[in-house]
C-alpha cells in the first residue's frame, strides 16, 4: 500500500457523501471519497475510529478479486471527459496533471464490477484482506442517461467553496475529501471504472500516489 492507514467513508455511515439532487425528478447522484491517510512525515498522529466503515468494507470483500481485468467499461471519450476535467481543475490551483494509467484503471473496473454483483451499495474497498485498499480513491453513482463522467468530477470539485486552503484535519475532510484527493499536489496517476447496476453507473476513480494525508495541505 503506498500510503498506510485509517481511512474513514461509507454511504449511511459518516456525513462524507455529497448529494445532487434534480427537485421533483427521480434522477440523483451522489458521491464518496477515500478515507484520509495517517502517513507522511508531518502528519498530526490523529486517531480515527471507523469501525462502522471496516464492517461494511468487509461485507463486500468475501470473495477474491479476478486476477485480472481486460478492459473498463469506458469508451475513450470517458477517459478524455474524466482526464481532462481532472487537469483542468488541477491547473486551477497550480498542481501538476494526471497521467491515465490502464492499471489503474483495471483496479477500478473490478471494484465497479463488485459493487453492481452486491446490489449497487457504495463502499469503499476495505483497509485490509483481498480486496484490500492500495490507492486513493472516490466514488460516484447516478441516473443512467442524466449523468456522465464529467458530472462526477464536477460533483467531487463543487466541494471547493467549503475549503479555506488550512491542512487536512478529521474535522474538515468529510466536507471536502473528494476535491482534496482530486486536486492533491502528489498524486501523477488517475484510473477509473464503470458498471451498470439497477438503472444506475457507478463509477469508480482510484488515484496514485493516494492523497488526503491528514496535516497536510492538498496544494
């Protein structure tokens, strides 16, 4: 794992979910971010507990993963929507942009794929076992046929206003965990997945190295 730690998101679990809403439509899109890490070497020793998480990451890691996956279920115009968008926002604070990995972007498929075969349920992969987390990470699920991948990153990015520019703290970063990881200064690498479940994409971004260290700022 390239950064070790607690990390602390669930849909229904913690107030980290972003919710956008059409009013009096049925169409929705909601996201999650990638709990913070405890690592770096001017980290605060902050405590998290996340026992809650824990238990529902593990609901959905019985099985091992495949030993591999062939190809994601985006076209190349996803993977030009979700790079670009990503480095457009990235420029807005002056960090470097991210580079599309396939690997990455494999990781992601599986996991997308995973959470369809559960019944659409948004978790993050859990701390430890087969499913085990190794990168940064955010989710997003939405009406098929409402919402795209530039949506997602649109969404992640929206929690920009609740962000003074002060350290991550475990005060502050379920308010802004997905801007902070989608603009963090060290992160070169971006992959991402995408399944169908029940009339909804989720979507899946996995980012490396992962962002959102506790102490520190994102740029």
């Amino acid at each position: 794992m390239v950064q070790k730690g607690f990390m602390l998101a669930g849909l229904f679990l913690l107030a980290s979910m972003v919710v956008a809403a059409i009013p009096g439509s049925s169409e929705f899109a909601q996201g999650q971010h990638h709990r913070p890490s405890l690592s770096g070497a001017r980290t605060e020793p902050l405590f998290l507990t996340c026992l809650a998480d824990a238990n529902a990451g593990m609901a959905l890691a019985a099985a091992r993963p495949p030993a591999s996956t062939e190809n994601t279920a985006l076209s190349k115009a996803d993977v030009a929507a979700l790079l670009q968008t990503h480095n457009r926002y990235r420029a807005e604070v002056g960090v470097p942009p991210l580079a599309w990995s396939d690997d990455l972007a494999r990781y992601a498929q599986q996991w997308a794929e995973r959470l369809a075969d559960r019944g659409c349920r948004m978790a993050h992969r859990p701390a430890s076992g087969p499913w085990q987390q190794q990168y940064g990470e955010n989710l997003y699920t939405g009406t098929l046929g409402h919402y795209g991948m530039a949506d997602a990153v649109q969404l992640w990015h929206s929690e920009k206003k609740y962000y003074d520019g002060q350290p991550l703290t475990q005060r502050n970063y379920q308010a802004v965990g997905h801007f902070t990881q989608l603009v963090w200064h060290s992160t070169r690498e971006l992959g991402c997945g995408v399944a169908q479940c029940q009339g909804r994409m989720m979507l899946v971004c996995n980012y490396h190295p992962a962002g959102n260290i506790l102490g520190q700022k994102p740029y």
